[in-house]
C-alpha cells in the first residue's frame, strides 16, 4: 500500500505558479501624450493672449489687427491706410465718410473715374428713355439673381452701376474681404466667375456691343518682374471677357476690350485702396454706336 501510495504521488505534475508584475508602459506610447499637453497649453497661452488684446486695444486697434492678419492684405498692408505698423492709420476696412451724392458732406474725397459723366441713378445721363428703361430693368435683374444665389449673397456692396453717355458701367469692385482675383494673377476666384456668368446670362439676349476695361491699384511688382499692372489689368479684363463668353455673351458684341493699370482709381486719395483694383463692364447704348 506504501509503494502504490508513492508511485501514484511521484507520476503528479507539479503546479507552477507564474506572477508577471505589471511595468510601465509609457515606453510604449512614445510619449504622445506630451506632445498633446504641449498643443493644449500653446492653445490656451494663445487664448489668454488673444482676450488681453481684446481688453486692452480700442476698436480702431482690433481692426488694425484684423487687417494684419487677413490673407487677403498680405500686399496691400504696406504703404495702406495701415502704414505705420498694426496700429496706425483707420484700418482700410473702416468705416468712411465719403460723400456719395450730391448734397452729402464727408471728411474725405472719393474721385469718380473720368469716364463717368452721368449722375449716380442717370438721370443726367444723356440717353433715349428706352435705354434708361432697360438699364434699369437689368440693374435690377442682376441685383434679384445675387439676392438668389447662396454663393454671391453678401456681393451687393461690390457691384456699381452707372448710366453714362456712352451706355450702363457695371463695375465689380474689389474690397478689403473680396478680390475678383488670385493674388497678382489673372485667374477669377470662383465666386467672381459665378457673378460675371450670372451678369452675363441677364444681357446675353440684348443687341448692345459691350466695352470690358481693367483697373488695378498701384502697387509695384518687384524688378526683373515681366509682368506689371498694364499687362496685368489688361489680361484681367481678356479674363472677364471669357467669363462673360461662358456664360452666354456672343463673341460679335465685344467692342473694346483694356487694361488702364492704375490711372483711373477709384479712390485717388489712396492709391493702393483694394476698391481701385475693379473690372468694368459697359454695355454700350445703342445710340452711342
């Protein structure tokens, strides 16, 4: 009984017990969370700064630095109304006070191109009633089709009509927020694309020649540069013309198409104001062919 007792002991397996004591894991992660607590706390030094510019800037200052750091002013910030740093000078996006018809008073001057020999609603305008009239209806027009897309709403501001001698100037005018174009290039920004295509389905019907010229401001391009504002502001306007081809303008009723580079601003106070780069579209009265 002794030796059956031990053989059978001696055939059991032994139990091994094996404890793994847990070790640190960071190795693992690669210290990611670092680089997220870094992010967080450059995050928060940001805000913080950006609520003491808020309490410590009047308003003339935050819009100074909204102009700084605005995408669209990289060029146009120096020698602007900005000129003197972030904080000096209005901000060109300021609120003016420029006389806009008779009988008003401002601080400031606004030069009307000298093309424009009407009054601001034509009325001085020498034109047949039938012209008045169907320059009115397509003013209104273009107005309604901006007021209908979801794309160009907000681009009232940049629109101009005029009713001059030679026919109706619809100017699409650059500000501090828009441009009709890449930065020193001749390639419409989508937005300006679908507004010229929408001013041109409202006169493609219409029998009157049309007149494209392009305006830009004054500043300089760099030495060595080939291009320059005339050639920049004529390419712009061939630009245009090929908008105004997409979206339905015949070929035949194109009359004139010019770049004046900088020689007719808008506002010839300052002469780098955004509003001075600007295509013109005249659609000529058929008495002024």
């Amino acid at each position: 009984m002794a030796s059956r007792a031990a053989g059978t002991g001696s055939n059991q397996r032994p139990i091994i017990i094996k404890k793994i004591v847990g070790g640190d894991h960071g190795a693992h992660h690669g210290g990611a969370w670092k680089v997220a607590y870094a992010d967080f706390v450059t995050a928060m030094m940001a805000f913080f700064l950006l609520m003491w510019l808020l309490g410590a800037t009047d308003e003339a200052q935050r819009k100074g630095l909204a102009d700084y750091f605005s995408p669209t002013l990289v060029e146009t910030k120096q020698g602007s109304a900005g000129s003197d740093g972030v904080f000096g000078g209005d901000a060109i996006v300021a609120q003016d006070s420029y006389p806009h018809a008779q009988g008003q008073t401002g601080t400031k001057t606004m030069t009307i191109p000298k093309d424009a020999t009407g009054s601001r609603d034509g009325r001085d305008a020498d034109l047949s009633a039938e012209d008045k009239r169907q320059f009115e209806a397509i003013e209104r027009e273009i107005r309604q089709r901006i007021k209908n897309e979801a794309q160009l709403r907000g681009l009232e501001e940049n629109l101009r009509f005029t009713q001059t001698e030679e026919g109706l100037r619809i100017e699409v005018i650059d500000a501090a927020d828009f441009a009709m174009f890449e930065l020193s290039d001749t390639r419409l920004v989508p937005r300006a694309r679908k507004l010229l295509i929408e001013v041109a389905q409202t006169i493609t019907d219409m029998p009157n020649k049309i007149a494209v010229r392009g305006h830009t401001d004054s500043l300089p391009y760099a030495a060595g540069k080939r291009m320059n504002n005339w050639l920049l502001s004529a390419s712009r306007a061939e630009a245009t013309r090929e908008a105004l081809l997409a979206g339905g303008v015949a070929e035949g009723r194109f009359d004139k198409i010019e770049g004046v580079a900088d020689k007719q601003p808008f506002n010839a106070d300052d002469s780098r104001d955004p509003r001075n780069r600007r295509m013109s579209i005249t659609l000529k009265s058929l008495r002024a062919e």
